[in-house]
C-alpha cells in the first residue's frame, strides 16, 4: 500500500518515483544471463566520473582474459555499454548513479540488451561493481527500506545536536555548546559573594534563555516554506531539558505535532544521536503504518457517509483520473493487472481490458468468437509486450504494462491435401522431416567433437567422417551420402569441427523456418527450401556446401512418395532415436569430463571440515607452541590431509568445551586459512588466575586450551559473522544474521585492533597481500597494554616491509618503555587522522577488540573525524 507522506505534489511525486524503483527492482531481480555479462554499477554522490572510468578501463583488460570467447564478447560489449553511458554525465548527481547493463535471456529464450541508468530519489551511500548472472539489487532494496525522513534533536547541558535519519543515511544539520552554571556552584566570583535565590534566578533565565535558543532553531532546521519537512521528531537528552522543550509555549505547534518519541540517552552530541536512533527504531517503523491507517480509514469515511466522492475498481478509476477528478489515489503495490490494447487487423477496431494473472489464462479474452480455431491459436502465441504510463492531472501517474500485438492471418484458407492440385504443396511440408533430421545428425557430431576437444582427446579424422555417414543413415530416411560429391571429406578441411558448428544453425534455421511458415498456415515454395538452405550455407559455411552437393540433391525431388510412406510410418522412431543420439552425445561428454578430470591435479577439489554452522566437530590438539609469557600457538589437526577448515575470509568460528562442569563458548579467529591443508592454527592470549586484579579468576577458555594435552579434541562450530572478504577490495557485509547481503567495494581499509582482536584483521591482510592484483591499501593501528602483548608483532612488520605501498602498521601502548618510537596512551583522534586514510565513500573502517575500547575511543573519535557510520564494521 502506497500512501502519501506529505503533502501537495511533491509528495505526490515522491510516491511515483519510489513506485517505480521498486517496479524495477522487481524486473531486474528476475532478469538473468548467460555467464558474467550482467554488470551492477553504482556510484555514491561524492565519487567521480573519471575514477570509475579508469576503473572500467582495467576491468576491460582483465575481461580480455576471459577464456570463454562468447563470454568474453559478451562482458566487453557490456563494459563498453556502460563506459558510453557514463560518457553521458560531467559529474556524478546529487543523489548518486545507478547503472545496470547486460543482455538477458527472455522467457522465450531470446537474448535482450538492457542498458539501465538512473539518480535515485535520494542518496545512496554503497560503491558497487559486479558482474554476474544477475543483477545486484540489494542497495536498492536498502535504499526503499525506509521513504521518511526524521528529525532529532539532542539536548543536554552542554550543548544541542539537530540532525535528520532517512533509511540508512545519518546527517547532522547544525550543532553548538552552551555553557551553563552548575545548580550548586557560582555564577561570579566577587567580594560578598550572591545570595541563594539571586544565583538560582540567574540559573532559570539561563536555562530558559537555552530552551528558547533550541526552539527557535529548531524551526530554522525542520521547517520550509511553513511546512515541516520531516515525517516525525524525536527529542533526546540525558537531563530535563528535552522535557521542558516540548512542553513549552515556545516550541512552535507544528512541530508539537510531529513528536512521535523522546527518549533518554547517555551522552550528548554525536554519541547521543547513534544511541537516540537505537532507541527509537520501534517509533520510527511504526509511523508509515499509522499514515496508512489513517489514509484507509478516511477512505471508508467516505463510503460510509455515501459522498460520492470515491470510486474503486480499475475502469472507474481510470476514467475518473482521465476527468481530472482525483485527489488521492490509493493504490496497492502489489497490483498486478495487465492492461491489453486489442487490434482487429481487418477492421481497425480496437479494445481495451485490464486483467488478473488468473483472467489472462483464459484464451476468450484475446479472441474473437467469429474467426477459426486456426487463428485464435495464432493470436494468443503472437503478443509483443511493452511499456508505457498514464499521467494524471494532479500529478500522480499510474503506471501499467501495456501490450500491443499483431494477429497475422493468410488471406487464404489452406485447402486439405485431399485435393489433387494440392498434393505438391502437402507432400513439401513433408519434405520439413529433412531439416528436422539433419539438425540432430549435425548437433550430436558437433557435441562430440566439443566434448573430445575439452577433453584433451582429438578423434581421429576418419573417426568423424564415419559418425556423420552413419548418423545420416540411421537418422535420415534417404542416404545423406548419395547426395555428397565424392570430393566432400572432412579430413580435407583445416579446421573439421568448422563444419559441425556451422552446419547446426544451416539446418536449424530451415528447420525453424519451415516450422513457423507452418503454424501461420503459409506454404512456401518448393524452390524457396532449396534456396534457403543454399544461401544460408554460403553465408555460415567457410566453403560452398552446395559446392559439394550434387544436382540432383533437391528437397522436393528426394520427397517421393516411396519416401513419404517411408516417412510416415517413421516419425515416432525418429523421435526416439534423435532423443538417444542427444542423451549419448551428453553421456559422451561427461565421461569424457570425468575422466580428464582423473588425472588433473587442478581439479580437485578441496574437502571443507566445517560442512554444517550449525554442527559442532570435535578435533584433537595436534602441537602446542610457546610464543610468549602469555600466548600460546595452537594446531589442531583436520579429519585428513585433503582437509581445509572451510572459513571465509573476515569470518570466525567457535570453540566450545565443558569447564568446571559448564558449557563455555568463546569467539576465535585462525590465523591459517584454506591455503593450510590438514590442519588449523589459532593464536590465543592465555588469561592466568591473579593475573589482573578485576579478573582473579582469569579466561576460563583460555585456560583450558592451556590445559590440552595433545590428542585431546575441543569443538569447533561455524563459520560465522556478518562480514566476508571476497577479493579486490569487495566486501560482502549482513546488516545482521537474517539480513540480506550487501555487497561494498572500497579502496582503502583502514583498520583498528585491540589485543587479540588482531586475527581477523590478519586474516583479511593476508588475503589482500597475496594477490598481487588486489588494488586494496590497508592501514592498522594496533592498540595494546604493554609492548609484551603485541601479537604477531614480526609477521606485521615483515608484511609492511614487503608491501610497503600497499600496507602500514602503526603501534600505541598504554604502558610503553623507553625509547619507543610510536604512539603512546588510548586511541585518540590524531592516531586515528595521522594513521588511517581519510574519511570518505572508498575508505572502510573495521574495529575489532575489548567493547570498551571500541565505544569509548573508537566510535567517538570516528565521529568527530566525519567517518561515515555505514562505512565502519566491528568484528
């Protein structure tokens, strides 16, 4: 259910548009292709043109590379299409650009063009580019998640935060500080001092002179042109104030009307506004269903009170938008009614109806009662669909599908071959047994020839002029070969299996133009078959096919009635045997697959250990290495040696074991990877008893890894998490464990750890490192207690030392020794500005270590540098 947000015609407008995005969401969802030739291209507002031109330039050198000769066409024809599409734009919309460019595969088999681009409604905030089968519509699907926009207003005793939330886009309008005398201190320091009530009268008309600031600029943020621009408000604060704001006579009435929630947060500023949209995310899902009670509800008014003022039903309402009469139209997204214009080719007439999937079933409707059965099957197979809209006058358009087509009839009957006369005529369209005969003959010889030639095996030459002989005698009524020239061998020809593949669509074609001259009841010339198959030799064939026919080869000559009753009484054999060459021909292929594949090392494929997230698998302690004080290197072995764990980069797994008769569960990240064959490796700090005064009893799990003896198991579970590393700077993110994926691609990666928290980060470092093709730039600050804790500490430095222009580590302690040459003390805003790339759409943030570590320091200070929120990823 569509319903209105606002009001006048922008919010009118508003609805079309989002309408239509989700009509094309819903037909892009649906498209798919052959190969990767289906590309997703979208761009956030503030990138450029030329970078994703030059990005699109490598993309096209890589694509050249492609095996798959049609593959590889088709993937540089739709790079190309989108490079002329973005020829189109100076500068990336204010709103972003989405492009979707491929060719798909219809409904009836045939391949389509679709070139597709356009600003969204409003700002998107994801980078994307993909190739596949599909399109990738996911930012989309986010983009619509939600159509308003609210506003937010954050006030404390320091200072009051105006911002706005619409769908996934966080922005902070206006802020500033106010600096306000305490309730128990003193306003001046002066010779007497102040009396009691005069400092609390000073206090009150401070904070009333603070209430009212907020007020008036709170009209200045949420309202233009007198109308509220936001669909509800929040007020948040951690003391009183937001309280007296909305009860007071100056906070203006129109505002007083969008309140929908206030709610109490621990800070101010940014920090309170992050935790203001936690606390309100049940309001804020509930006010577009509220407006659509209400729009529902005013309509049923209306039919109770008998005003005349509604209709329903589609012609209804249809002609009362062509009258002009509408003010509000309500219509459900899911409407799914065709509209038909109807053509009669004799008389002109035309016909409209508008049908249910269901009514479209019943063929009455595309047919006219007066014409043959003959023509009423060809009407219903001859629809040709487009698009188009209805715009209304008050501004709201009403888009439907709307489907032209064409009935092409004979002008004359066919006559039944009863008739003498006729007999020519009814013996051709037998002779169309000839084309659907050689197309298997032609198509199984050219599946086996491909099949050998994937194999590596090479037929021997005679091998296949044989198998074309004999097909043609067991398939073809009459001997193919009577009709070859001596001279026709294949062996003759460079390149044999030319033949096979050029031959097929000879054949095909004939065959697909004989049948569909068949069912519009049109009976070809008996000289047009022969010269069909001639000229579409001459056009297919590298050499003259009918150079290698004899004279006496002619379709309408070889059908004799000998051979006609020899047809006849062999249409269901053919049938089945066409079936068994093809069955054989696939059979040939596979076997012949598998058994290159035997002996081919880069076939194999890996096992994967972890099969089931769900299933715990015990595995036993293969060694045990000492590394520190406190951290120990643990192996543990795999079911074989042909075994990989089966973890994806960026994910982590979970260790479960019973301690001191409890179930214990803790997260882990291995620092090996599913290049480590047989075995995987975990690095783990081990928290001893006393070790730290607020933890006495130290990590249970930790310590019980400590206690394994080798051959004893512990179980893993997983993969798990939100966040997988695919490769070249795309990341695969879940906003959360039922969410839908959402595919990121970035160029820099800036990242934050904190003790242990460094594997993960390790993992995805090693990944990006060891392709030289990955374009990705990664930054770490790593954050520990004393210089005793850095973990791996020689494995980060060797990495930055040989990849120095594509990774850099930057260390910070909290206890540092003398003459240390990094950082000293907690994560603050100038480690971060000095040592991570600057914010912006291509840079991500990931943060993994103790929580507050990340919500004290981390999330703060990312605030304060303008990071984007949806760029940032804690592990």
């Amino acid at each position: 259910m569509s319903a209105p947000s606002g009001s006048g015609e922008d919010a009118a407008d508003r609805n079309v548009e989002v309408w239509k995005i989700k009509r094309l969401i819903k037909s892009l969802e649906m498209a798919r292709g052959n190969g990767t030739s289906m590309i997703s291209l979208i761009i956030p507002p503030r990138d450029q043109i030329a970078r994703i031109s030059k990005m699109l330039a490598d993309e096209y050198g890589t694509a050249s590379n492609i095996k798959s000769r049609v593959n590889r066409l088709s993937v540089l024809g739709a790079i190309t299409s989108v490079q002329g599409r973005l020829k189109l734009y100076n500068k990336v919309p204010t709103n972003g650009l989405v492009i979707y460019c491929g060719t798909i595969v219809t409904d009836e088999g045939k391949e389509k063009k679709v070139n597709i681009d356009f600003e969204p409604f409003k700002p998107i905030n994801t980078s994307l580019y993909l190739c596949d089968n599909k399109f990738h519509t996911e930012a989309l699907q986010a983009l619509l998640a939600d159509d308003n926009k609210f506003g937010f207003i954050v006030m404390d005793g320091n200072g009051t935060l105006f911002g706005t939330l619409q769908g996934n886009t966080r922005e902070v309008l206006h802020k500033f500080t106010v600096d306000l005398p305490k309730k128990h201190g003193q306003l001046f320091q002066g010779r007497g001092g102040q009396s009691a009530l005069r400092f609390a009268r000073l206090r009150m008309e401070k904070r009333h002179n603070y209430v009212r600031k907020v007020a008036e600029t709170a009209v200045e943020m949420f309202i233009r042109n007198d109308k509220v621009n936001v669909a509800g408000l929040i007020l948040a604060g951690s003391a009183d104030f937001k309280t007296e704001l909305g009860q007071s006579d100056m906070f203006d009435q129109r505002l007083q009307a969008k309140m929908i929630k206030t709610v109490d947060v621990s800070y101010g500023g940014e920090n309170g506004f992050n935790q203001a949209i936690e606390l309100a995310a049940d309001a804020l899902a509930n006010v577009k269903f509220i407006q659509e009670k209400k729009l529902i509800g005013g309509y049923f008014d209306e039919i109770s009170q008998d005003t005349g003022k509604y209709v329903f039903g589609v012609n209804d309402t249809l002609q009362a938008l062509d009258m002009g009469a509408v003010e509000t139209l309500i219509c459900w997204e899911n409407l799914d009614i065709t509209r038909y214009r109807l053509k009669n080719p004799a008389t002109g007439e035309e016909k409209l109806l508008h049908l249910r999937p269901d009514q479209e079933k019943n063929k009455n409707h595309f047919t006219d009662p007066v014409v043959s059965h003959r023509r009423e099957k060809r009407a219903s197979n001859s629809a040709k669909f487009y698009s188009s809209s209805v715009v209304a006058t008050d501004g709201v358009t009403l888009s439907s599908r709307f489907i032209h087509f064409r009935l092409l009839f004979s002008s004359k009957p066919i006559a039944r071959a009863t008739d003498p006369s006729l007999c020519a005529a009814s013996r051709e369209k037998r002779a169309s047994s000839v084309f659907y005969r050689l197309g298997p003959v032609f198509g199984s010889a050219a599946l086996y020839w491909k099949s050998n030639r994937l194999s590596g095996y090479s037929p021997a030459e005679s091998d296949l002029h044989t198998l074309l002989i004999r097909s043609s005698q067991t398939l073809l009524p009459y001997r193919l070969c009577a009709h070859l020239t001596p001279q026709f061998s294949l062996h003759r020809e460079k390149r044999a299996s030319s033949v096979f593949y050029r031959l097929g669509p000879v054949f095909g074609s004939a065959a697909l133009y004989w049948k569909s001259n068949r069912l519009s009841g049109y009976s070809p010339a008996e000289s047009d078959l022969p010269t069909l198959l001639i000229r579409s030799s001459q056009t297919l064939l590298p050499y003259r096919l009918c150079a290698h026919l004899t004279p006496q080869f002619s379709l309408h000559g070889i059908d004799s009635p000998s051979t006609m009753a020899a047809e006849s009484g062999s249409v269901t054999v053919l049938a089945a045997t066409a079936g068994v060459v093809v069955i054989s021909s696939i059979v040939i292929y596979l076997l012949m697959k598998k058994k290159c594949c035997s002996f081919c090392p880069f076939a194999k494929k890996k096992l994967v250990a972890l099969v089931d997230p769900e299933t715990k698998y015990a595995l036993p302690l293969l060694s045990k290495e000492i590394v520190s004080h406190n951290t120990r290197k643990f192996r543990f072995k795999l079911p074989s040696e042909e075994h990989v764990l089966g973890l994806p980069v960026g994910q982590h797994i979970y260790l479960s074991a019973k301690v001191d008769g409890k179930l214990t569960v803790r997260p882990y990240t291995p620092i090996s990877s599913d290049d480590d064959n047989g075995y995987v490796e975990l690095m783990i700090k081990v928290y001893f008893r006393n070790a730290h005064p607020k933890f006495p009893d130290g990590g249970k799990m930790s310590q019980h890894l400590e206690s394994l003896k080798i051959g004893d198991t512990i179980d893993f579970r997983g993969p798990s998490g939100l966040i997988v590393y695919e490769g070249k700077g795309m990341f695969a993110v879940k906003p959360s464990k039922t969410g839908a994926t959402v595919r990121r691609r970035f160029e820099n990666v800036g990242m934050i750890a904190g003790g242990t928290g460094i594997t993960p980060m390790l993992q995805i470092i090693n990944a990006v490192l060891k392709k030289e093709d990955d374009p990705t730039k990664i930054s770490l600050l790593f954050a520990n207690q004393q210089e005793d804790d850095i973990l791996l500490r020689d494995e980060l430095d060797k990495l930055a030392k040989e990849h120095a222009e594509r990774f850099r580590v930057w260390y910070t302690l909290d206890r540092a020794p003398n003459g240390w040459k990094y950082s000293t003390g907690h994560i603050n805003d100038a480690m971060i500005s000095e040592n991570l790339p600057v914010p912006g759409p291509q840079t991500a943030i990931l943060m993994c270590g103790p929580p507050p570590m990340i919500n004290f320091a981390c999330i703060p200070n990312l605030d304060k540098l303008a990071y984007p929120v949806e760029n940032r990823f804690t592990f």
